[in-house]
C-alpha cells in the first residue's frame, strides 16, 4: 500500500463510516479494485476507524461533555448496554469476523440487508419518541443489530438507525442514539486490537506508520462532512437512495469479482 491509496482508504472511510453504505465493506472493495494487498486489514481499518472518531466527537461534543461530567446517568447505561451484544459477538466469533475480511464474497449479502433495512427505515411513520424517552429494551435490540454489523457489507449506521426508528424512536433520535452508540464502539475496538498487537508484534510487520496516518487524517476531515450530510438525510427520510446504490453494488461485484 503506497500513500495515495492510504489516503483513498481514509477518505472511503470517512464517508462510508456514517453514510449508510457500509464502511468495512467499501474498504474491502476498495483493496480490491486498488489492488491492495494487505498483510494486515484490521489494524489499518481500526485506525481509520478511530480517524472518523474524532469528528464524531467533536460534532456531538456537548453530549460527550455531559457524559464525562455525569458518567453515572440514563444515557450511559443506554450506551453499555447497546455495546454488550458486539463485545460479546466480537469475543466468540473473533475468528469468523476476521476470516470474511479476506474475500468480498460475503460483500452481496450484507449488502442486501443494509438495502432492505434502508427501504423499510423511509417507510416507519409511527416514530415520535424522544431522545430522552429510549428505554433499556430498545437499547438491547439496538445493540443486537449493532453486533450484526461486524459483517462486512452491513451497515452500521443504516441498521442502527432503522432498528431504532422500528423501536418508535424519532429519526433525529434515531441517527444520535446510534452515533453515540459508536463511540464506544470504536474505542473498545482499539483497545481489543491494541492488546492483539501487545501480545503478538509481528500483527504490525509491513504496516508503514506514514500510511496510517495519512489515512487516519484523511478520515477525519471527510467524516466531519459525512457526520452532517447524513443527519440532515435521515431527517428528510432519504436514505431509501442509498438501497438503489446497493443494487447497483451487488450487481458490480457479482459480475466484476465473482464471476
């Protein structure tokens, strides 16, 4: 990997992270179509990862702020338990996750979810609960389709948000819940893959930390606008366009790769 696909990665990433098309999965397709052959993916794909952390961060700094000054309210019980199921999921089907980050093949059929959620997210109407009223029953189910998410090709995004609209919760809730949602998320993904590298070194052989770093800041600047344009798509209930994308994605890899 030179240093213009590094920089191509990150802005892949930045912009998938939020929009709902799947950031793991257009990484994947993306080291494909470049013809990438990386030695190690999951380490570049959690730096990047923690690159469009940051703009989530500052973009919803208020929340994050209220949090660090009361840690022990609704909102961060909310936030754990949403992020149990993946912890869990993360911890036994480690292997498995790992193994579909090597072959798109698995790319069509999370596809194919995310599509079908993104359709059914524009045609929920029963959805007026607050931000405030998001119970611990929605935040279990949010957190389950979370975990689902580690599939390349789902969306984390687009399913959180759709689960949470399908719970009753308002789409302005909806996007922020599930934004939150992955902070913790990405944080503890860095600590998981951290202690992976403490504990085996040679994860990090071949990885140039130029590359990481210009993919982290590429990710960064694109996320902030990522960040925006998808909270005002949610409120306009578009996100179905994004299901005719993933049509059209499917087709191309299915005719371009694996056939």
């Amino acid at each position: 990997m030179n240093l213009i696909q590094a920089i191509i990665l990150g802005i892949i990433q930045g912009l998938s992270e939020f929009l709902p098309i799947s950031s793991s999965g257009h990484l994947m397709l993306f080291h494909e179509i470049l013809g990438i052959e990386a030695q190690d993916n999951m380490t570049f794909i959690i730096v990047l990862n923690m690159g469009s952390l940051l703009p989530l961060l500052f973009v919803f700094r208020k929340d994050v702020a209220a949090l660090i000054k009361k840690p022990f309210q609704k909102t961060t019980a909310l936030l754990a338990i949403a992020t149990v199921p993946l912890v869990i999921a993360t911890l036994i089907f480690e292997g498995f996750i790992e193994s579909t980050f090597i072959s798109i093949e698995f790319l069509p059929f999370g596809f194919v979810i995310t599509g079908a959620a993104l359709l059914l997210s524009d045609k929920i109407r029963k959805n007026k609960k607050e931000f405030e009223k998001i119970g611990f029953l929605d935040a279990i189910f949010v957190g389950l389709v979370q975990a689902l998410a580690v599939i390349p090709g789902i969306s984390r995004s687009g399913a959180t948000i759709t689960a949470s609209m399908s719970r009753g919760i308002n789409r302005e809730a909806a996007a922020k819940f599930s934004f939150l949602m992955s902070i913790p998320a990405a944080l503890g993904a860095m600590i998981f893959r951290t202690s992976r590298i403490i504990a085996n070194p040679a994860l990090l052989d071949g990885i140039i930390i130029s590359n990481l770093v210009a993919g982290f800041i590429a990710a960064a600047i694109t996320g902030y606008f990522a960040i925006n344009f998808m909270l005002n798509l949610v409120k306009k209930a578009r996100l179905k366009y994004f299901a005719l994308y993933y049509i059209f994605a499917v087709v191309v890899i299915i005719f371009v790769f694996l056939i």
